[in-house]
C-alpha cells in the first residue's frame, strides 16, 4: 500500500529506504520532498471552524488563531497542553492568555491544561470536541506544519469530527525557523520531521492510527 504524500516505489520493488532511521542517515533529495508532503498538515477550512491548538510553548498559534477570529472565522477555540517540561509553563492558560490579549473573548475559548502530550491533548478535550461536532463545526488542528501525528490522533480518537483541517505555523528552534525548505539543513528540523514521518507511516500500517486521505483539502477517513 502506498500512503497518501509518497511516490510509490517504481516495478512495486520495497523502497531501499525501508527500515532506515534517516535522524542519522543521509537523505535522498528525491525523498525530501515526499516526506515532506506527507506530514505537512496544511489544509485549512475556508470557512467558520472549531480551532484545536495543540499544547506548544510557541506564540505563533496564537497569532493565527486570533487573526481567524478577526475574520469571523473562529468562533469556538480549543487551547490544550499542561505543563511545559522545557521552561515550566502551563501551555493551555498561556495560549489563552495569548489569544485573550490578542482581542480574542474569553467565552470563545476553552481551555485543557492537564495533559502531557499530543494523546492526551485530545483525550481531555473530548468534551470541547463534543461540542464542536454538536454545533456543526468542523475542527481544525493547529499545530507545527509537520506535525501529521497530531491529525492522526484527532481522527483516531474522534472519527466522529472528521474530515479535519489543518492550520500551520513554522516553529522556531536554535533561533531559526524550521520550514517546508531548509528542513532536511536544520539542526533540529531533520530529527523532528524525521520522527513525523517514520512514526505516523508505522502507526498507520500496524492500525493504531486509522488511514486518512486527502479530499476536498482535508483529511477524511479512508
């Protein structure tokens, strides 16, 4: 099977790339560019959304979100994530603190801020998703641009909120910004979009993720 974002391997021969842990391995330039569209996230909804923030201690979420909201398009806001290891901050509250300066009303926002990673973001969020689904919105997951396991665990946590959208931002780790580009360059980039796409890819084929498909510039079930 040939998952959504990579080229299939020419004849049906196994990729010579299979089993090869590339955080440490040079990278084809041929495959850079599929592994990069198979975890890029974007595909945002054109129209109003229920905005799924997952847990960061980055501001540009926020900035986004807001400017949604600005827009008319925004009108329920989920922020998540407990408390940061690296600088000890509540990701939920500063996210809605972030939002609040930013014009955002705080009846607007709903806020998780027990959890410890990407599972737990959604799993304690289950009731804001509830109400999303109950007033017709469709969810969107923002988070950092190749960040695909965030998608995959809304869908398999919550089929019901499918088909899902996806609003990026371009994290900045070492002080420089790890983009669709310079990726494969960057000193924290590689590792990071590396781990993306083997763990999804392993995760889709043992069944602990369900399968998504692009349609419609979103992810729906398979």
């Amino acid at each position: 099977m040939t998952i959504r974002g990579e080229s299939p391997v020419p004849g049906g021969a196994a990729s010579a790339y299979d089993g090869i842990d590339f955080s440490v391995a040079d990278i084809s330039p041929v495959r850079v560019p599929q592994i990069t569209a198979f975890v890029d996230i974007e595909a945002p909804s054109t129209g109003p959304a229920a905005y799924f923030v997952f847990g960061t201690n980055q501001t540009l979420p926020a900035d986004l979100v807001a400017d949604r909201y600005g827009q008319g398009l925004a009108p329920l806001i989920i922020v998540t994530g407990g408390i940061n290891r690296h600088n000890g901050i509540v990701e939920g509250h500063v996210l809605r603190d972030l939002l609040i300066e930013r014009g955002v009303p705080e009846d607007v926002i709903r806020v998780e801020a027990e959890s410890v990673d990407t599972w737990q973001n959604v799993q304690s969020s289950a009731a804001f998703l509830h109400e999303a689904v109950r007033l017709g919105l469709p969810v969107t997951a923002v988070t950092k641009w190749y960040h695909r396991r965030a998608i995959q665990v809304l869908a398999t946590v919550h089929p019901e909120a499918a088909p899902l959208h996806g609003l990026s931002y371009e994290p900045v780790y070492s002080g420089v910004p790890v983009t669709r580009d310079n990726w494969p360059e960057h000193p924290d980039g590689r590792r990071r979009v590396i781990r993306e796409w083997q763990e999804t890819r392993r995760r889709i084929t043992d069944g602990s993720f369900v399968s998504l498909q692009r349609v419609n510039d979103a992810f729906a079930l398979r």
